[in-house]
C-alpha cells in the first residue's frame, strides 16, 4: 500500500487519481510560468535619476464612421416586458393554486379553498394566455423607416 501524503489525499478528495502524468503536467505548468518571468539582469543603481520626459503623443488620423442606424427593430419593448411579466405572474398564480389544492387535499371538512383556488388557476390562466402572445408580438424585429416626420416602425 502506498504511503500516505497531503498531495494524494487532497486528489483523492478531488477526484482525481494521482498518475505519474498528471506529475509531469503540472511540473510542466510550474516550469512555463516561471520561464515566463523576466530575469533580473543587474540591480537598480543606488542613486536615484530622474525618469525621462514623456514625449506629447502625436492625434490620431483615424477616420470615425459615422454611427449606424439599427435597420430592424423590436415591435414593443413595452409589450415585451408587459408580457414577460404577466408570463411571471401567472406561473406564480398556477403553482399558487396547485400548493392550495395539495392543502385542500390535505385538510379535513372544515376548510375550504375552493374559490381561491378556482381563482388563482383561472387568473394564472388567463395571464398566461395573455402574456405568450405579447412576448411573440413584441420581441418580432421589423423594419424601421425614415419618413419626413422622422423614424416610423412599419408593421
């Protein structure tokens, strides 16, 4: 049996077998990192000297394009967001309902949920069929067009 060491306990808490492989993978890593690092050729001079003047940078002549104009566009951002949040809601609403009629289940004669929960599946419901058709409707991209009085979405 193999003595024990920290190295082989720690792989064998991580999962992994210690091979002679992964020895020399990481002996390679260990080697390319520190060949990385700049040697150091001669030691600073013991009297301080003035760092050089930094030369003005010479501007550009890089031409800027001018910014592009989105050519298709989100039908409703409002839409969208009204319809993911009303897709939210009525999830919510639904599983709500399924939570109170597991307690409906579960209880004895004197409770009754059924209106709340007849009422939270129907407006989770109703949510739901409402918000999946604003989504579709507001995230479709359509073209946008420049007319005299200014950018128009075209439907």
């Amino acid at each position: 049996m193999a003595a024990w060491s920290p190295l082989a306990e720690r792989a064998r808490v991580v999962g992994m077998l210690a091979r002679p492989s992964s020895f020399v993978a990481g002996a390679l890593t260990v080697v390319a990192l520190l060949a990385s690092f700049p040697a150091a050729a001669d030691p600073a001079p013991s009297s301080p000297t003035a760092p050089p003047a930094a030369a003005p940078l010479a501007p550009r002549s890089v031409p800027v394009a001018a910014p592009l104009v989105d050519l298709l566009q989100r039908r409703s951002q409002s839409a969208l967001s009204g319809g993911a949040a009303a897709v939210s809601i009525g999830g919510i609403l639904l599983l709500s309902s399924a939570l109170a009629g597991g307690l409906q289940a579960a209880c004895d004669a004197h409770c009754d949920h059924t209106t709340t929960i007849v009422g939270m599946a129907s407006a989770g419901g109703a949510l739901l069929a409402i918000g999946i058709p604003l989504i579709l409707w507001g995230e479709k991209r359509v073209p946008v067009v420049q007319t005299a009085q200014g950018w128009v979405l075209r439907f």
